[in-house]
C-alpha cells in the first residue's frame, strides 16, 4: 500500500482542503516532523505528521502558530496558512499521530547553504523585518513548547547526564568533544543572565533562523515568508540572530566530515549583520547590540552539545543518515567556535561600526523630521 493510499481515507479526508488527491509524497529534508507533499486537482499542501517527542503539547504548539501567523497576516505579512480539520480545529489527533496541513506557498525556493553575502543579507532583512512585524506582539501569550530550548547552561547540565547515563556506550570515544564544550561554560550564563535581569528584553523568537526556513520569490530571490514555526516562543533577539549567523556564515553543511572546508566568513557576518541590525536598529538595547557577535558562538557551542548529547543519548533527536551523523555534526560546530574565536575582536569591531551607522543615521533622519 503506498503512502497516498495509507493518509488519504485515515488522515486526508479530516482536513478541509480543496480539490481530490491526486498523490501524496515525502517531502523536504527536515530533522523532526515528517513531511509531505499533498497534490490535488486544485493546488498543493503540505502535510506534517507533528512529533511527539519532541513535542508533546501539539495544542500549546499550534495555538502559538496560529496566533502569530494571524498577527503576521493582519499586518499584510505572507506566511504560514493553516488548513482547518472539518472540525475547525488547527490540528488532527489520531491514532497514527498528530497531523496539521499548510497550504504550499507557491513559485518560492529555499536554500541549505548561502551562495553569496548578498543573500544573506536579504535573508538578515527578513528576519529583522520579522521581528518588526511582531515587536508589538505580547511574547507573554505564547507558550513555551520546548522548555529551555536556548537556555544554554541547560544544555551543558543535559550533555553531562548524557555522558554519566551513556546508554549508548558513546561516551569513552568523545572524551575531547566533551572537554571542548565543558571548558568554555563559562560563555553559556551570559545571555541568560542579562535576560534575567532585563538588560536583554523578552521578544517573540523564531529560534530556529537557518537560512532554509525562508522562502525566497523563485523569480526574483526576495524573502517572501518564514516558515517552521515550531519553535517560536518567547526569548532573545540573540538567539535568533546567533543562529542564523552559526548556520549561514559557515562554509558548509552542517554534516561535513572534511572539516578544512569548514570555516567561519566573516564576509558573510558582515553581510547578515548589515541586514539584520539595518532593520532593527531603533529597538536594539545597548546589551543586545553588544552581545550581537558573542551569540554567533555561542549559538554553535549550544548547537554543537545538543549534536553531542543527542549522538550520547542514542539519536533519540535528530533524524540521522549513519551512526556517527550527530558527532559530525557536533565536530562542524565545534570547528566554526575555534574560527569565531580567532576572529572575535574583529567581529565585536564590525558590528560597533555597523550599529554606529544606523543608529546614527535614524537619529540624524529623526532630526531632520523635527526641523522641517
């Protein structure tokens, strides 16, 4: 029995979408959710069967898309269409799991890795503008789907009772992978920190802005929409600007085995960093603009043990090809942190000149509004 015929009658014929199947068939190469292309007589969907594991509460998770992708929609914003269950509801529970369905943004394509700093600096723009679009949304209403996500001291506390448990029998060959990250724990406290203590606000967070959760126009290569909402939830600017960085401004994939083609562009941090504070620069705190280069690394130190520890756990997370996938990609993040290191005094540098300018340049445009 093919897959069309295992979700049409069970899972397809809850959701109101338009037209009759024609064929339905993976799609994408997302870690978490399993995804599928749906094709009717009428246009295309995108199916998801939601995973549990990672999130339990697909109630809280939907309630947090919807609310956010009808505030983007309000405002005039392309995004995320949620196809209804005959129910009205935003998801369907069933037996063979929890299934939502998108309408597919059509003539839009998305890349794994940045070809040039022009495109990044547009993808830099879109996730500022982002953030504009929801700067007076109430971070407060939305539900905290995966706790701690980005709260990094967490992360090392979970590392170190992957390491004591070691269900795997992992642990004895990464004795250096996990010194790496024990030795610079000292970096995970600061943002969470000056988030306790306000020096950071709380904002709506998009948490996971690598550069293949934009779309981009197929003709004209402009951002068009966000997309994997998933982990949005309340949190820091950092956050999303560390990863985006963490991901794009590195010279491969996340699963390179040959790390000498694994590299930090510090072409590519200024071209993000131009975009990204070009559209939020009125709403920068002094401590956010600071910290903007120190998140770059610590997002791939973050990133670099949830690879480890998941690789330590088992490959419980993340979907793998081969039995080492996760400790490869835990070595990519842990040669962009040496690179990003190296190259620190001169990213702190580009970023005070790059904040300089546009603040500068609003508040010299805010004068002249007043004198005329």
């Amino acid at each position: 029995m093919g897959i069309r015929e295992r979700l049409e009658r069970p899972i397809l014929s809850h959701f109101t979408f338009e037209g009759d199947v024609l064929s339905v068939e993976p799609y994408g190469d997302g870690h978490i959710n399993e995804t599928f292309l749906v094709r009717t007589t009428q246009r295309r969907y995108i199916l998801q069967r939601m995973n549990e594991e990672v999130f339990p509460d697909p109630a809280a998770l939907m309630h947090n898309i919807q609310y956010v992708t009808e505030y983007l929609r309000a405002q005039g914003q392309e995004t995320l269409q949620i196809v209804a269950t005959v129910n009205g509801e935003p998801y369907l529970r069933s037996s063979m799991g929890n299934f939502r369905m998108y309408v597919f943004i059509e003539n839009t394509v998305s890349y794994n890795l940045v070809d040039n700093p022009q495109m990044f600096e547009n993808a830099a723009r879109a996730f500022g503008r982002f953030q504009n679009l929801l700067s007076g949304f109430d971070a407060r209403k939305l539900v905290e789907v995966i706790p701690h996500f980005h709260d990094t001291p967490a992360r090392l506390s979970a590392l170190e009772r992957a390491v004591e448990n070691d269900v795997s029998g992992r642990a004895r060959g990464v004795g250096a992978e996990i010194e790496f990250f024990e030795s610079r724990k000292l970096d995970y406290t600061k943002v969470v920190d000056a988030l306790a203590r306000g020096d950071v606000p709380l904002r709506v967070t998009h948490n996971d802005t690598k550069l293949n959760n934009i779309l981009m126009d197929a003709r004209t290569g402009e951002a068009r929409a966000i997309i994997d909402l998933d982990t949005i939830m309340p949190g820091s600017l950092l956050y999303d600007f560390g990863d985006a960085v963490r991901f794009g401004a590195s010279t491969a994939l996340e699963d390179e085995r040959d790390l000498e083609k694994v590299h930090f562009s510090l072409d590519y941090f200024r071209a993000y960093t131009v975009g990204f504070v070009g559209e939020v620069a009125n709403s920068l705190t002094p401590t956010e603009a600071e910290l903007l280069p120190f998140s770059a690394l610590l997002m791939a130190e973050e990133c670099g043990m949830r690879f480890l520890t998941d690789y330590l756990d088992g490959d419980e997370y993340f979907a793998t090809a081969y039995d080492d996938h996760n400790l490869v990609r835990a070595h990519t993040q842990m040669r962009l942190v040496e690179d990003m290191e190296a190259q620190m005094t001169e990213m702190k540098v580009l970023t005070r000149q790059i904040v300089n300018r546009y603040q500068h340049a609003t508040t010299n445009h805010e004068n002249d509004h007043e004198e005329s």
